[in-house]
C-alpha cells in the first residue's frame, strides 16, 4: 500500500489561506467564485489532521463559514431595506480586504526594519567653541512687559515730583548755568550704582538727579543698560514701581564700550 503525504503550507490564520486561494486562482476579490474557493480551502482542512487542535479550530471555524455562503448563494437572492440585493459574500470580502490591508502593512514594516540594520549614525561632535558660543542679549525677552506707555507714566510721575519741590520764590533769583550732561559719564554713573546697589527702584533712581535734563539722560542711560545687557527691568504690576536689577555677575565689572553717543546738553 502506497502512502500519501501531503506536505501544507504554512499560514497564519484562515484568512491568510483564503488570500493565498484568492491570489492563485486569479479570481476578483470582490466576486469570490465561492463554491470553487470552498472547495479548496475544505481539501486543506482535510490535510491538517495531525496539526493542533487549537489550529485546526480556527480554519474549521472559516470552513463552517465558507459552507453557510455557499448555501445562501443558492437560495433565493436576498435585498435589504432600500430594495437592494444583499450579497452573502460581502461580510467575508471586507474582513479579507482589511487582513490584507493589515499584512501589507506589517511587510513593510519588517522591510523597514531589515533596512534599518544597514544604517549606522555618528554622535554629534561640537567644536568646543561653538560649545562656549552664547546667544547675543534678547532684547524681547530683555523687554519683555515693558512698553513706553508705563516708562512715560513713570517719567511724568518723577517730573511732578520734581516741579513740586521747586522753591517759587527762590527759583527766580536766577539761572545756574551746569555743564553739559555726557552720556557716557551718566552711563557710567547709573552701571557702578547697579554694581553697588545690585537691586533698586528704578523712580528711587531718577528722583535722585538734579533736574530735568540728569532726569531725562539718566532715562537714557537706563535704556542703553538694558540694551547691552547690563541691567534688568521689571515691574510688578500696571502703574507699580519698576525695579531695576544688576545682570552683571557680582565682582565682574568689565569695560564698556560706548563709542558713537552723543553729549547732551541744555
């Protein structure tokens, strides 16, 4: 007596089998010759006699569901509420849509990550001076909340005060010529009272000039500080005092350049 062997194909799952039908015999996915591909998948089933019960569950599962299709595509066609005829192979055709949609997917996954093996990447290696290279000063975030509506309030507030003090009577003896403001001195002068006072009221430091005109270069040398990068301005909350801060490391007083301002004068 001559034995048979078969020798099965693996696949993973019953529609995997069913794809592998689909795909040998050519035929439409969408007008699946239902009775032929049964056929085949019922003689691979057979086959599968000494694989695991677990296994064999599942295609007899398919098997069972290829069966009640082929029964109802001999009965009378079926139509839906619309008046449409309903097709018994529509259900199966969309699940064999979806795995292959999923299969595709996961070769090329697989694909992906055996090209992946093939590519090797070097650490980033950074000069040490682009390392120790530091971004020149914001002036946004330097600025950040101040605008010139709440330094004109601030400027008007000292003025007042100013014209306050004034002596009616003696302020018409006469005029007392000063020198020229320099800028650059006024500079000077406001950095090394930040170097000396680190922290301080920014009105504190206006109302301690003489008159207008050390008020208004003051003003500007507060704004040339805060340009370079040298001190900090923050205020509080609307209307509130604006306090002034030393960004200059405690100790370090480096030289300034300020080549190009001008002296004012009255």
């Amino acid at each position: 007596m001559v034995q048979i062997s078969y020798k099965l194909e693996h696949f993973e799952g019953p529609l995997d089998l069913l794809l592998h039908l689909i795909e040998k015999n050519k035929v439409n996915i969408y007008d699946i010759p239902i009775a032929e591909i049964t056929n085949q998948y019922l003689e691979y089933v057979r086959n599968m006699e000494r694989e695991d019960l677990n296994v064999v569950s599942e295609f007899l599962v398919m098997a069972a569901t290829l069966l009640d299709i082929k029964a109802r595509m001999l009965l009378p066609k079926e139509v839906d509420e619309e008046g449409e005829e309903i097709d018994p192979r529509a259900e199966l055709v969309q699940r064999l849509l979806e795995y292959k949609t999923y299969r595709l997917m996961a070769d090329e996954l697989a694909r992906r990550e055996d090209g992946a093996d093939r590519l090797l990447y070097k650490s980033p290696t950074i000069p040490p001076e682009v390392a120790k290279y530091e971004p020149p000063v914001d002036l946004d975030s330097l600025l950040d909340g101040l605008t010139l509506a709440k330094l004109k309030r601030v400027f008007e507030q000292v003025m007042k005060r100013k014209e306050d003090k004034v002596d009616p009577i003696r302020s018409n003896f006469g005029t007392i010529r000063r020198e020229p403001v320099s800028l650059e001195q006024k500079i000077g002068s406001v950095l090394g009272y930040a170097r000396k006072n680190r922290h301080f009221s920014f009105r504190h430091l206006l109302e301690e000039q003489a008159d207008k005109l050390e008020v208004v270069v003051t003003f500007l040398a507060v704004l040339e500080l805060m340009k370079i990068g040298k001190i900090h301005l923050v205020q509080e909350e609307t209307f509130g005092d604006m306090e002034i801060e030393a960004l200059e490391p405690e100790g370090e007083e480096a030289e300034l350049d300020l080549d190009g301002l001008a002296d004012f004068a009255e």
